[in-house]
C-alpha cells in the first residue's frame, strides 16, 4: 500500500485514500480509479468541496505544506466538480516557476523549454489569476529570453509589483482564485443551466507536472477510442512533441496523428511502446470504468504519465451507439445503457443537425419549437411554397404566424420561421407533426409580405428568394446555408428502442391526423393514434372549397349536399389510416375549430372564394366577418360546434363507422375511438352520444355489419376536469387536452403567450413557458382530480394525456404517477417519450 501524506485540508490520491465523487468531484474519483488500476498517474492531492468553499471564504490553504510535499517539482491546478459537465474554472500549470527554477530547468532542459515552462505560468496567472487583460499576455510563437523579460515586465507595469516567487503563495493565490470564481454569478447560472443545483460544489486538484518538454522524447496529447459524433470505435486525438495541457488540439502546427497515417510521421510510428500502453489502458479503462474514456497524458523522456481522464464529451447519436455497445459487450447493464441516454437528446438522432463545429451566421433568435434543421430559399405565403416544391427547390416560409391555410404551404416547405407564437402556436403544432424544422416567436423581427422583404432584429434584410437556414433545435435563423449532420435512425438506436420498449409499463400513442403521420407513428412504434385532429383532413385544396360551401350554405339541403361529398373523402382518410395503424387503436376527434379557420383570411383567397363559389366578392366578405369572433378560442368551437350544426359531426361519426366496417373486411378488426373536444358539461356529451349512437345503429343495418366503437371526452377545459366524475358515466375514455387546459387554467392565449412568456420567464413569474412545460401545481392539479373523479365515478374509464406535454420525459413522470394509461404525442417525440417511460419504469418500477 502506498504511503499517505496526512496534511490538514487535502488528501492524496491513492488507492484507498477517501475519495469520493460527492466530496472531491469526479476527476478526482476517476484519478483514484486510474490510480487503482495501476496507471502511472503523478502524484496528485485533492482538495475536498469544504475546503476549496473555506478558501473562497477567505481561509488560509495550506500549500506550504502542499508543496514541500511535492518536493521541488512544479504542479498544476485542475477543477473537479461532482459532474465534469458542471465545468469549472480551466486548469493553471506549472505552478512553482520561478527566477530560481527557471535557472535550474534551464539548464537542465535548454533554453526554449525552460522559457516555455515560465510563460506559460505567468500568461495563465496574469490572466486568470490577477485578472489583468488576456490581449498584453498572449504566448510567444518563440520562447525566448526577451519575451519571457518582456511578459515579466507587463506583469510588474501592471500590477506594480514583481511577478510572486514563492511557490506557495502563487499555490494560495491560484487556489483562491479558482475557488472565488466557481462562487461567482456567472459561473453559477452556466452550471445550474446544465442540471447543477445551487449550492453544487468544487475539489481542486493538485498534481505533479510531468512537463512535456525537455530532453529525449517530450511532449502531451490527448486520445479516445470512440467517435465523439458517430460513437464509432475509431482512435481519435492528437500528439505535439514539446508541449503540454491540450495542446496538441489547439496547435495545428506539428501535432501529430496517433495511429499509424499516411497523411504525416504519427505517435504509433514515433514512440510504439508509448502508444501500445495507450491503447492497452484505453481498453482497461472501458471495461472497467464502464464507459469511453477519454485520457490525456504526457511523455517525458519517454515515458508515459497518465494525467486525466474524463468521460468523452459526445453528441446524442455517439451517446446511443457508445451505451448500446457497452451493453452488447456485456460491460454494462440493458437498464443502465437506457438510463444513460437523455430522453430529449434522442431527438437529435431523428432529424437534420446543424454541424456543431461548422461556423454559424446566426441572425434572428427565437423559440425552438420543432427540432432538426433545413435550409431553402424564402418564401411568403403557401402559394408560393407550394411553387417552390413544384420547381424543386427547397424553401422556408417565413410569416407573422401561420394559420390553417397555411398547411398546404408548411407541407411544401422544409422549415418555418413566424415571428409571433409560442410553443403549442399553429405553426409550432403543426410543424412537430410534420418533423418539420420550425423556430417562432422571433420577437424583433418584422415580416412585410407585401415588399416581401424580413427585418431582423439585427438590422439585417433579406428578401423572397434569399437562402436561410432554420435550426429548430436551437431556435434560431441564420443566413445562408450550414453544414448538416444526417439523421441517425441506425442499428443502435433500434436496439436501444427495442429494450426501451421491454422495460416500458405505460403506453405511448402518437398525435397524427394524415397517413404521412401515421406511417411515421408506426415507424416509432407508437402503440396507436391517441389523437387524430380531424380539421387537417379538410385543408387540401380540393376540400377546403367544398368545406367552404358548407360553411357558406344557406339551408339544410345545401349543407348536406356540401357535406355528402365530404363523406367520401374523410372515410378514405380513415380507411387509410386504419389500414397503417393494421388493428391498433386509433382515436379520432370530431371537429374542433371555430368555422373560421377555414375561410380566407386575406382579400385575394376571398376573390378565388367568390370565383369558386359564383358569389360577388362582396358578400364573401360579408359572411366571412359575420363568423369572425371577438374570441374565437373561446367561442363557437369543438362540441359546441357539433351541437349547433350536428350535420357536421353525424358526417364525420358515418365516415368513421363506414371506415371502420371497410377496414375491418380488410385486414384486422379495428374498434374506432371518436373523441369530443372543448366538453365543458356532461349534458353535451349525451347529445353527441345519441346521435353518434343512432349513425352507428344505421351503418350497421345498411352495412349489416357489426362492429364496436368507444365514445370517449377530452377534458381540456377546468370545468370538464371538475367534473370529471359526471362525465366519465358516458365516457369509455378521457384524454386530457393540456395545451387548451394551460390555456384555459391561466387564462392566457397559447397564440398570444410568445410575446411575454420569455419576458415572463426571465423575471422568474413562471419557471418554464407552460404551454412547454406541465405546470404540475395548477394545471397538474386539475389532472388529478378529474383522473381521480374520473376513475370513482367509472373504473375501466382509459386515462391519457395528448397535449404537446405528453412528449415530455417530466409529464410523462407526472401521468405515469398519477395511474395514466397512456400518453400521446407527435410522432417524432414517441421515441423521447418510449425511453422516458422506460427510464421510469426501471428507476421506479412499482407504479
Ligand atoms: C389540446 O388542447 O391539448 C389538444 C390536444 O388539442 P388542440 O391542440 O388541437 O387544441
Ligand atoms: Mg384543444
């Protein structure tokens, strides 16, 4: 057993000092564990949370004794919080350079490395640690005697006084310095923004430099053996002869390749033994650390020190494939390689990514509210999108905000850019359906459709016909083209479903109202539709039209005719949709939009109206504002719609029930589920049931055919979740619509909401946007009384959520608590919400 220095403060790292990752940090556990495994790592001592957060306060360290320790070696400083990505202040070497040492190495290394070694300490001090401007410090391209005089010399004009000589206090000082800046504002609201609580803490790390320079064979690198993009098992990293740190990825210059290369000399052909025992504690360090390493290490005189080893930093797509591997391998569990995957970051994997490390013109910020990146040229209206794709090429279309009209556009296009909304806004909904990259809420940003011209908040104009790029991760609209990284539905991800979908206790269905969607739905693997808004079904051109006669019709013959040739059309859809769906369950809701939706909003669409319609313009125009509502989110929609003009409802329950016979002579059975939005009363319920009722009971004597169906509610309005108990008699299910319930508990418009939700958010009145995130506590509230009154009142009534919450891994939490059945949500977010229901399920396995 090795010896244990026993200095008040700090503790060695040996391989059974008391170490651990929740009162030193990771780096210093995963030098104890490298140490363990008989690494040559350098002396190295750990400061523990208390006692760097006691020198921040203004407590003497004890690097007296911390350096005669050290004997006269010099050290280097490193931050180990308890998560390494928590950051922390950048690591400070060769402490304990001075006239005294430099004369020394000088001697016994040469000119150059002596000076090398001394810079780059009084650079870093200088910067770091006396705070004085980086631009008088930079490093020297040459090491020489006059620019060590010369940095000597801007330090003492600075500061007024000689750069410290004694080791100890350049020790305390950097110490101190690091330990304040981990307190400091800045650096807390970075960490908390990465998952750190408030009060996490820092070790520091001291440790003896192995140099990097100096006589035989010197120098540092850095190697890990996965891909941190693809998480392919590839070599990666590089080696610089004469240096130290990271350099060796910094410095283009003389930086070799690790394996063997033809492109130029390589640390494999340079120094094999060094490499060979690289490459042997990579493969240690993965079986037995469980995970892709990535180590940094110096020579010096050849011979290797094994100074760090962190976690590779990686991309999701690396992350799935690095975990799935482990797992295979058998170095890790299937339920840790689930564990270890961040549900929302699967996302990623789905869609086209903006290249991390390509550059990136950014001129508009916004809300990211449908993932993945596209680029096209810009285009204003759904007309002109629709050109576009016709010529074949792409285009973003840009608008104030998007309306119904404009989906025929959105399907054309390849991403959306509004300047209004939030994140259950039209062109936010439907773009997450379409996987369809989309940034709103671009406040700042004026869109003139008439000039066709966009005024960033930046000043910058662009105009119809110029190329942007739409980055839905990151909310964000940039200039010109970027480079992409492709989507990575592999064997891994696969895989990593597949397991997820073992574990997983709760269903998981998709929001998809066209075959497109569907189709993508059974691609993820979505147990069924748990919500198909009917509305979009009517938005084709050749629909819309006749939608627009009913609308328009002026007696019950003339609506019926209008509506009998929907008929049609909507049991296609559904024939169509059951055909995909092959016998899972799919849930329809009856329309739910206020009528004026579907009419044109501006004079051109209303002229085509008239045209189409034989109608003078004039009163298109009439009976166009005679629908419009003061309030039309709160007016004449969904059931109350359906009550109003039953007509309405009685098509599309007769196409269903049509369907669902034809559906079922084809292939496998299917029991529809319809859907009643906006429910407020239970009295309304029993109306829409006994018509529904008596469809079904027609169908199935013209058809002779019988068949079952299941009538069910979505409670999205407060009273409907108060009283859920009356309601749940007439219901085989309710699914809770929490992007109406978010509107209607808050009273706040979830179309008016971007203007001040970031405003809002800022100032702290609400943690998260919650039309985002499930406000738990109001909207949460509601959940559980109408599950639990729901449930009282009528035991087997199917519990679910299909808001845009029910794609988020802490809803899911909340409704997988609170006895759901199933969520549902876009297609593109069944996978996030597989894993996260997975993730749960092992975590918290009694439900
Ligand atoms: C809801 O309100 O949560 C919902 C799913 O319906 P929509 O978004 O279509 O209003
Ligand atoms: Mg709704």
């Amino acid at each position: 057993m090795q010896q244990q220095s026993n200095i008040p403060g700090f503790t060695e790292i040996t391989q059974t000092a008391p170490i651990a990752n929740n009162t030193h940090g990771g780096r210093a556990k995963c030098l104890q564990r490298l140490i363990r495994l008989d690494m040559p790592v350098p002396k190295t001592l750990a400061l523990s949370f208390d006692a760097v957060h006691a020198i921040a306060a203004g407590d003497p360290a004890n690097t007296d004794a911390m350096i005669n320790s050290f004997g006269d070696a010099l050290v280097s400083v490193r931050p180990s919080s308890e998560d390494p990505d928590w950051g922390g202040p950048g690591a400070i070497l060769n402490i304990g350079m001075n006239t005294q040492r430099h004369k020394e190495l000088t001697q016994e290394l040469g000119d150059a490395a002596a000076n090398a070694l001394y810079l780059r300490f009084i650079q870093a001090f200088a910067v770091h640690v006396a705070r004085l401007d980086p631009d008088m410090f930079e490093l020297p391209d040459n090491p020489t005697s006059e620019a060590l005089q010369d940095m000597l010399h801007a330090y003492q004009d600075e500061t007024d006084a000689e750069f410290p000589q004694d080791p100890a206090k350049q020790l305390s000082d950097v110490l101190r310095s690091m330990a304040r800046a981990w307190e400091g504002t800045t650096a807390r609201l970075l960490r908390q923004a990465k998952g750190a609580p408030a009060d996490a803490g820092l070790g520091l790390i001291v440790q003896q430099m192995a140099l990097g320079v100096g006589k035989g064979e010197c120098g540092s690198g850095v190697i890990q053996f996965a891909d941190d993009i693809t998480g392919l098992p590839r070599i990666k990293g590089r080696y610089l002869s004469q240096s130290q740190g990271r350099d060796a990825l910094t410095q283009e210059k003389g930086a070799l390749y690790l394996t063997h290369d033809d492109r130029g000399p390589s640390l494999e052909d340079l120094c094999p033994d060094c490499f060979a025992k690289l490459k042997q504690y990579g493969e240690i360090s993965r079986q037995r650390l469980r995970e892709e390493m990535q180590i940094e290490f110096t020579i010096s005189n050849n011979c290797l020190h094994i100074l760090d080893a962190v976690r590779i930093p990686r991309r999701a797509r690396a992350a799935v494939r690095i975990a799935v591997a482990l797992a295979k391998d058998g170095i890790i569990s299937r339920e840790e390689a689930l564990m270890r995957i961040e549900p929302r970051a699967l996302s990623e994997l789905l869609h086209h990514q903006i290249d991390p490390e390509g550059p990136r013109d950014v001129f508009q910020q916004g809300i990211a509210a449908s993932p993945g990146a596209a680029s096209g040229r810009i285009v204003f209206s759904a007309n002109a999108a629709q050109a576009s794709q016709a010529r074949g090429e792409d285009c973003i279309l840009v608008r104030r905000e998007t309306t119904p009209e404009d989906v025929r556009g959105m399907n054309a296009a390849v991403g959306v850019l509004t300047a209004k909304g939030g994140m259950t806004s039209h062109a936010a909904v439907i773009a997450r359906g379409l996987g369809l990259p989309c940034v709103v809420g671009a406040m700042g940003m004026e869109v003139d459709r008439r000039d066709k011209i966009i005024t960033a908040e930046d000043g910058r104009v662009f105009k119809e016909g110029d190329v942007i790029t739409i980055d839905g991760t990151a909310g964000q609209a940039l200039a010109g083209t970027a480079r992409m990284l492709e989507p990575a539905l592999d064997g891994a991800f696969r895989q990593l479903m597949e397991w997820a979908d073992q574990a997983c206790d709760m269903g998981i269905r998709a929001n998809a109202d066209t075959p497109a969607d569907a189709r993508i739905a059974r691609k993820f693997n979505a147990q069924g539709i748990g919500l198909c808004r009917t509305e979009h079904m009517f938005f084709e051109q050749e629909r819309l039209t006749v939608m627009r006669e009913m609308i328009f019709a002026d007696t019950s013959e003339d609506r019926a005719e209008a509506l009998g040739q929907l008929l049609p059309m909507q049991r296609e859809d559904f024939v169509e949709l059951f055909g995909i769906m092959q016998g899972k369950p799919v849930c329809i809701r009856l329309l739910d939009p206020p009528l004026h939706e579907f009419l044109p909003a501006h004079r051109e669409g209303q002229r085509e109206l008239a045209e189409a319609l034989d109608l003078p313009v004039s009163d298109v125009t009439r009976r166009v504002d005679a629908l419009r509502e003061y309030n039309p989110m709160l007016g004449m929609r969904g059931v109350r719609l359906g009550i109003t003009v039953p007509e309405i409802y009685d098509m599309q329950a007769r196409a269903i029930f049509e369907a669902t016979v034809i559906a079922s002579k084809n292939g496998a059975p299917v029991v529809p589920e319809i859907m009643i939005p906006l429910v407020s009363a239970t009295h309304e319920v029993d109306l829409v049931k006994t018509r529904v009722d008596a469809v079904a009971a027609a169908v199935r004597v013209e058809q002779g055919h019988d068949f079952d169906y299941r009538l069910g509610v979505m409670v999205e309005t407060p009273r409907a979740a108060l009283r859920a108990g009356d309601i749940a008699q007439n219901a085989a299910f309710l699914s809770f619509g929490t992007n109406d319930l978010t509107q209607m508990t808050y009273g706040m418009s979830r179309d008016d909401a971007g203007r001040f939700m970031s405003n809002y958010v800022q100032q702290g009145v609400f943690p998260e946007d919650p039309f985002h995130m499930l406000d738990t506590e109001g909207v949460g509230e509601l959940l559980t009384i109408g599950a639990e009154r729901g449930r009282a009142a009528r035991k087997d009534v199917v519990l679910s959520i299909c808001g845009e919450h029910g794609g988020n891994p802490e809803s899911i939490a909340f409704c997988r608590s609170a006895g759901f059945d199933y969520v549902s949500c876009s297609p593109y977010r069944v996978p996030v919400a597989r894993l996260a229901a997975a993730q749960l399920a092992v975590e918290i396995p009694d439900r």
